[in-house]
C-alpha cells in the first residue's frame, strides 16, 4: 500500500492525524506541500510580494524536509508551486499511491477545493480521506442539551469541557518515541521523497521578509516558544492584558500552521488546570475560543461571504466616501492622535502581531469611533496579521461590532484613553511604537492634546505635526454610534 500525505495548516511530523494514519496503513509514504496560486497569486495581485506568512511556511517546510532528509537521505517533502486541484491527483497518478491524506479545513472555499480534488482522485480510483487534526471538538461535535449548535461561548466551553476525555488529546504518534528524540535515526523506511527541488520565494514571485527576527520558525520555533511559556503560564490571568508584558505565549502563527499540535497544548492546560492553576485554565479558555469560531463557520459558512452573524447588524450606515477613506487610512498609519491606537497599529504594520487587548480596542475604534464598516478593519488584519485565521478574524471583528454570535453589546464602547490608562498605565508600550510621544509624563502620554504648553515643549513635541490631534472627539463619536446602532437597538 502507498499512501500521500497532503500537508497544508499542519506542518509538522509528529502527533499528526493524517500522517498517523498513512503510517498505520501504508508501507511507503510520501508527503507534500503545494504552494497554492488560488491562495498566492491574490496577494502578488495586490503588491503584497514580501509576505511573512509565505515565509513562516517556506522555512517551516524546509525543517520538515531536512528532517526527513537527515533521518533518511532517500526521504524529504515534495514541494509544489501550483494549483492543488490539478497537482494533487497529478502527482498521485505519477507516484502509483493508493490513497491521499490530509486533515480537515473549515473554510468554505478549502472544503470546495477538498471536494474537487477528492472527485479528481476518486476518477483515478485514489482514495481521498481527511482527519480533524487542527481542533479538539469540530462542526457538531459539541451540541446544546436540545441538540443544537451554540453561539453562545459561555455554555460552549462548559460543554466543551464536560466532554473531554484524555482520548481526544491523545497524541497521534507518527513514530516512536525513539524515533522522534534521535535526530539521526533512519525514518521507517516508509517515507519517500522524490529528487525535486523546493521552489525558492523569488521563483513564486516572494521576497524574502523579517519573520525571522519577529519569531522562531517552524516545529523547533513553536517547541522553543512553548517552552518559554510553560514558565509563564500560571501568571496567564494576571498579564495576559498589559500589552508591555511579556503575557501570552505568542503561539497564534504556528496554531495557524500547525507547527504546534492542538492537542500537547491543551494537555499541558488541561493538566495544569486541574491542578489549580488559574493562569492555565484562563488559557485554555482561549483555547477553546479557537475551537468556538472554526465550529460557528463549520456551522455558518454563510460567514465566509462577509455577512454579519446577526442579520439586522447589515442594516447600519457605515460612514462613506471622503470621511470614510480618512477615517481609514489614519486608522491604518497609526496616525489617529489617540495613543494606543496608534501605538497597536503600528505593531501590527512592523511585526505582523497585534496583543489581543489591543486587537480589541482598535477594532473597536474604526468601529465605534470612526464609523467606519468592520469588513474593512477585517481585510486589512487579513493582509497583516501573521497569524491570519478567517475564523478567529471574523469572531474577533464582529464581537468588536456587535454582530457577532457571543458580541459585546452595541453599546458597550471602549473609550481609547482610559483602556491606555488601564492597559499601558506607564505608557512603555506607546513609547515603544510612538517615540515621538516618549517625552511625555506618564499622565499626558494618554492623551496629548490634554499635556501643557511647557510639557509639550519640553517633550519636544508639536502637535499636529510630529503627532496629530485626535482625529475625532471620543465623547461625540460615541453619541454618533449609538445613534448609528439604533436600527439594531430593539434587536439587541
Ligand atoms: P494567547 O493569549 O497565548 O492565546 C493562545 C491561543 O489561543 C492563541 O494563539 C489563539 O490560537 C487562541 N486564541 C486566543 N484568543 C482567541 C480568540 N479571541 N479567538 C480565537 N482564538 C483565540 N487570532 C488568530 O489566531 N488569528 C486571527 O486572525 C485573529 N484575529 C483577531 C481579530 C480581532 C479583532 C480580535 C479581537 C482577535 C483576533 N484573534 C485572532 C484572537 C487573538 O487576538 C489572538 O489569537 C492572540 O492575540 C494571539 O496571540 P497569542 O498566541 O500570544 O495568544
């Protein structure tokens, strides 16, 4: 028996379903990635030819081939730059397998892929099965006592939790223990390669980025960030919303591409729960907020269309025209004149990571202080966030405009100067990202405008020219959206 394994958010070779599998069933296995051009060429469309995730993947795909090369010379990934739909069953045919694996995708547009390939292959008599592999509890696997989906996330994870059982977070070994600790140890002679050469970036139209200096790459990266987590994690609860410190585990890129297993994690939270501590149950919870959206848009691929999860939220008037391309670009530049705003964004443009805390609140500043669509806060995280997820994107971006299935309510608002007084009392992370606002005391740097004549001179900063005034008074803009949500308020 032959068998392929088609790697896509999951790139790593241990505790992987549908590696596991293929090793089970198979006598030779070969692997392969595919630089998709359904997925690429858009971006290239766009002027976006020096991409960090096309090169988080790139490098996280060279570890696994000289891995696999370095147990066995006669192995290695298969590397394509192409369309899967035509390079899958292509390859299938010419390596004789009889069977292709690959682990589930939740996306619309991957599931419509999955299925063309899968009736491609099946013409050729090639068997396509898929794994859950990226989730603990996928589509209807956690129901409400009725039987029904949730969209409540509360009740969700109780569920959640109540149905977990050491089998779901059972590693799905692909080797002995032995063969994954001995670096040099042959591979069972099961993995194959074949003599082909991984496309470089530049021959995909990329360049290379920064991403290396950002975070540590590909399975070693993600054990190395792990690790250094699991000496923070009791602390979880307590830092996880001062963007100044060093809080979360920074494992969203490599959850993203599955450099890391769901399934370790949440056996150390889980573990680590239940032996009282809270900075781990609090981060397991963000662990199941993962799973929570990938199962709202396994359940409502309505979403995937740029629909709000609460259909009356499509009633409102975004602002328009002039204002509106304004509004935006500042928003973008980091340019607003509120502090952490700006501060947040431009972590974003300059590293492709954004704290959680401030996603939040810079979401909901284009919202609820500029007026402007969600759908376009939402396009732009796509484009830079590193760790881009459609379905945590989306839940992330209509919580913050009230659309969403478990939201904040309309008119719940972050004021930007008092989550900065709260979040970055002492100004460090501002300063860190705006040091044109360096000079300012602790108590100005919120909200410059409010600073002196003699501070400002001697922070040698001139307002409306080395950092703008605010671009819109908070208290009136509030005023404004409540006014905006009023075709939803009976609603709500
Ligand atoms: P940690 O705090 O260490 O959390 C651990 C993991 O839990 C994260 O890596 C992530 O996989 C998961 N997680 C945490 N919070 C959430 C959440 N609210 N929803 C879903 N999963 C969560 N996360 C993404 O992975 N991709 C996105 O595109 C994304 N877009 C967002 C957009 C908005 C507007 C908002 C408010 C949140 C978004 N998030 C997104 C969720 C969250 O901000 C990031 O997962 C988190 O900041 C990543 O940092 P970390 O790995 O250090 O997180």
């Amino acid at each position: 028996e032959k068998a392929l394994v088609w790697l896509r958010r999951d790139l790593r070779t241990f505790d992987h379903a549908a590696l596991s599998a293929a090793l089970q069933v198979a006598d030779q296995v070969y692997l392969c990635f595919i630089f998709d051009t359904n997925i690429l060429n858009p971006l290239l469309d766009k002027g976006l030819t020096t991409d960090r995730r096309v090169d988080f993947i790139w490098q996280s795909i060279g570890q696994i081939h000289a891995e696999l090369i370095a147990k066995n010379p006669k192995s290695g990934l298969i590397v394509l730059h192409g369309n899967p739909q035509v390079l899958i069953p292509a390859l299938a045919k010419e390596l004789a397998v009889d069977a292709v694996l690959t682990n589930h995708d939740y996306e619309p547009s991957s599931i419509a892929r999955d299925a063309l390939v899968a009736n491609q292959l099946k013409d050729l008599g090639i068997d396509f099965t898929s794994y859950k592999d990226q989730v603990i509890f996928e589509r209807k696997e956690v129901l409400t006592g009725a039987g029904g989906v949730f969209s409540v996330f509360t009740p969700f994870k109780n569920a959640w939790l109540k149905k977990l059982t050491p089998q779901d977070i059972a590693s799905q070994d692909c080797f002995t223990s032995e063969q994954q600790s001995q670096q040099l140890a042959p591979l069972p002679k099961t993995i194959l390669g074949k003599a082909t050469e991984i496309p470089t970036l530049e021959a995909m139209g990329f360049t290379p980025s920064n991403i290396q200096e950002l975070i540590p790459i590909g399975m070693h990266g993600a054990s190395q960030l792990l690790s250094d987590f699991e000496d923070r994690i009791h602390q979880y609860q307590a830092t996880r919303d001062f963007p100044a410190i060093k809080g979360p585990s920074y494992l969203s890129t490599h959850l993203r591409f599955g450099t890391v297993s769901i399934r370790a994690l949440v056996r150390i939270a889980h573990h680590l729960m239940l032996a009282g501590s809270a900075g781990a149950s609090t981060w397991l919870s963000e662990l199941i907020w993962r799973d929570f959206y990938f199962m709202i848009l396994a359940n409502h691929p309505r979403l995937a269309s740029g629909v709000s999860f609460k259909p009356d939220y499509d009633k409102i008037t975004w602002e328009q025209g002039l204002l509106q391309e304004k509004f935006f670009k500042a928003w973008t530049l980091g340019k607003t004149g509120y502090p952490l705003v700006d501060a947040a964004m431009r972590q974003l443009n300059t590293s492709g990571y954004m704290h959680n805390r401030l996603r939040m609140v810079t979401a909901c500043f284009l919202i609820k202080d500029l007026g402007v669509d969600w759908r376009l806060g939402e396009a732009y995280f796509a484009d830079q966030l590193n760790d881009y997820d459609f379905a945590a994107n989306n839940g992330g971006w209509q919580w913050a405009s009230s659309s969403g299935c478990d939201a904040q309510p309309y008119f719940r608002i972050f004021n930007p100067i008092t989550q900065s007084q709260k979040f970055d009392k002492e100004g460090k992370f501002i300063r860190k990202y705006c040091p044109e606002l360096a000079g300012l005391s602790n108590q100005s740097i919120h909200a410059p405008w409010l600073a002196g004549e003699i501070e400002l001179q001697a922070a040698k900063l001139e307002l409306g020219k080395d950092y703008p005034f605010p671009i819109i008074k908070h208290d009136e803009a509030r005023k404004t959206t409540l006014l905006r949500y009023s075709v939803v308020k009976a609603e709500a």
